[in-house]
C-alpha cells in the first residue's frame, strides 16, 4: 500500500493509561512499519497522523520513528502532516464531508499542499499551521466540549433547586452570539476582575453550598483565576529586579475602574515584599473619579494612588522590570521604547512587536 501511493493517513487509537496518560504504542508501530516501507521507495512520501496525540508526538516519536526506518529525513525526503479528525460518534461519516474546520499541521508547504487536496471540494476553511499546534487544537476542541457539558449540568443543578426552568435560561444563553457563545474571553490572558466577575461567582458559588449542591467547576473559576495571578507574580519576582512599572493597572483598557483588579491585587502583593513600583495608566486620573471608584481608591488603596505618575515616560525611566496590565493601544509599540537592560512582563498579550530591544516574556504564550 505504502509502495503505490503519495499518503499514507494513520488513524490508529490512541487510548489512555492507567495513569491517565496517552498509549501512543500503536501509532509509534504504525509509524516504524511504514518507515521500513518507504526506505527503498524513490518517491516521496507523506505521512498523515490523524490520531489524536499529544504536542510534541511527532517530534519526540512519529519523526524519529520514520527517520529510524527509512534513514531518510522528515522535511525533506519525506513528509509528515497531522490532520486531526473532528468526527463525532453516531455522524462520522456526514462530520466528514460537512466539517467545521480542516486542520493540517505540516513539517514543509509540500506535504501540507497533498494533504490539504484531499479536502479541496468540502466546503469548510483549511487552516495550515505548525505541527504543534494541530495537535494541541483536538485537545482544545474536546476539553472546551466536556467543560460546556459539565457547566451546563452545573448551572441545571442549581436551577433545579432553586425552581427555575434550565432548559429555557440555557435557550436564552446561546442566543447571545457577541459573548457568549463567541471567540470572546477565550484568548490566553491575565485574571479576569472588575466589580461583576469576581463578585457573581461567589455570590452563585456560595448559593450552591447553601444548596448542599456539588459544583466542582463553579468552585474551581476563583482559584483558577488567583493561580494565574501567582504565576505574574512569580514571572516578576523571578526577573530580579526591585524597579518595577505597571503600564495599565485598571482591570481592563478604556476604564478607570481599580475595584477587584487583579493587576491592583499583583501591586499589592509586591509592595508587600519591599519592591519598589511606579504605576501608569492614562483612564486612572484622581481628579476625575467619582463614585464607587473613587471611595474605593481613596480609602481602601490611597497607597497605590501615592504611586501613580502621569506619563508613561516616567516608569520606563524608573523600572528594571516593566509589566503591561491592559490592553491599552498605546502601548503596542513599548519594545521600541524600551532600554537593552529592561525586561517587559507583558500580561495580556499587548506587544504587537515581540522582537526588539529588549528582553520580552508573555504570561502564557
């Protein structure tokens, strides 16, 4: 088979351990069986893992095992793509000719062109990318789906104590397509804070222990959160510098409002430990606050606001360490600001330029 063909599509299981790690066994056989096969081939060939495998599968054990049968090079003599499947049990055959999404992950534009002629008459976007992340989406994909099941069974749960239809609030929660179900909240930041967030989740947190009910994902959103908190706090520590600036420290871009901000929660915790801060941010003007805001500023974090400059100019004059904590505008071009011996910590992906001057470190990207 492998002799008289272009592709091979490797779609062998891939089940869990004991331990709940993946059993890639079966594709590591397939793989050193098909490297055996296209040793003497004069061809060039195309290896397609469509199983699901873990990022850094085919670097750590799809590649070796083709390259250790064939002695030939992946990328070069031969080629390796993953295209992982989004067949649902029941519907597979029709998930396959009305995908959502074609995903292919390719080591060369090549191999990525013959895979990617297999799926030229669906009607569906083809996504080429790095091998990696075609891996990681499948996990993205399938974890997001069984989270939606569990929140879904969660919010019935407690809908069902308190008397009220689930069915129909659910109805009513799909219909918001601008943020609910949306592209919105899901890329990789910092903390979610302001004064509804935080403040809803303990409030239907605490009505669910007051309900004797179990709700393991509700309970888990606020630590979650504060766990990334920690890991900024950790990446600022671990920079080394007592000279810190904060450049956006309202809980997010166009407002004023500190209440529950967990850049102010980071600030907080650093000026405990004896660092020295300078805090910029262009919507946090004393004079103009009014309200809540501005009782909650004044009396219950007046030394924050003795930390406040008014140009941005100021703390890159002042800090070692620069942490981005919003997503201001002015702020994408900070790497061409920035001295050699400045590190910027940026929390929320902010930077469009990623490779100027200066040392730059993503909080989880």
């Amino acid at each position: 088979a492998v002799a008289n063909s272009e592709i091979s599509l490797v779609c062998v299981g891939t089940p869990s351990q004991t331990n709940g790690d993946l059993d890639t066994s079966f594709v590591q056989r397939v793989c050193e069986h098909i490297g055996t096969q296209i040793k003497n081939k004069s061809s060039r060939h195309v290896v397609v893992i469509r199983s699901t495998i873990l990022p850094g599968t085919i670097k750590n054990i799809v590649i070796p095992a083709l390259e250790a049968g064939s002695g030939k090079v992946a990328g070069q003599d031969f080629g390796v793509c993953n295209n992982p499947e989004f067949l649902r049990e029941g519907t597979a055959v029709y998930d396959f000719y009305n995908p959502p999404k074609t995903v292919i992950g390719e080591t060369d534009a090549i191999s990525g062109d013959l895979a990617a002629s297999i799926y030229e008459k669906l009607d569906a976007p083809v996504i080429r990318t790095s091998i990696e992340v075609a891996e990681m989406i499948k996990y993205v994909d399938n974890v997001w789906h069984a989270l939606k099941v569990g929140f879904g069974n969660e919010m019935g749960s407690i809908c069902k104590f308190l008397g009220v239809d689930s069915h129909e609030v659910m109805d009513i929660f799909v219909r918001d397509t601008k943020l609910n179900i949306s592209p919105y909240y899901l890329k990789p930041g910092f903390a979610f804070g302001g004064s509804c967030l935080p403040k809803d989740v303990r409030a239907l947190v605490y009505k669910g222990k007051s309900l004797d009910i179990d709700l393991p994902i509700l309970n888990a959103i606020l630590p979650s959160n504060d766990s990334h908190i920690k890991n900024g706090l950790r990446m600022v520590m671990e920079a080394g510098s007592k000279n810190i600036g904060f450049l956006g420290f309202s809980f997010k871009a166009g407002t004023d409002d500190l209440r529950e901000s967990p850049v102010v929660e980071m600030i907080e915790r650093l000026l405990g430990k004896g660092y020295e801060i300078k805090l910029y941010d262009k919507n946090v003007n004393l004079a103009a606050l009014i309200g809540a805001n501005k009782d909650f500023i004044m009396n219950k974090i007046p030394h924050i606001a003795k930390l406040m400059v008014k140009t941005m100019e100021e703390v890159l004059e002042h800090a070692q360490t620069i942490v981005i904590g919003n997503n201001s505008f002015e702020f994408k071009d900070l790497m061409d600001k920035v001295r050699e011996d400045q590190q910027v910590i940026d929390l929320v992906r902010a930077v469009e330029d990623r490779n100027t001057n200066g040392f730059y470190n993503g909080l989880c990207w």
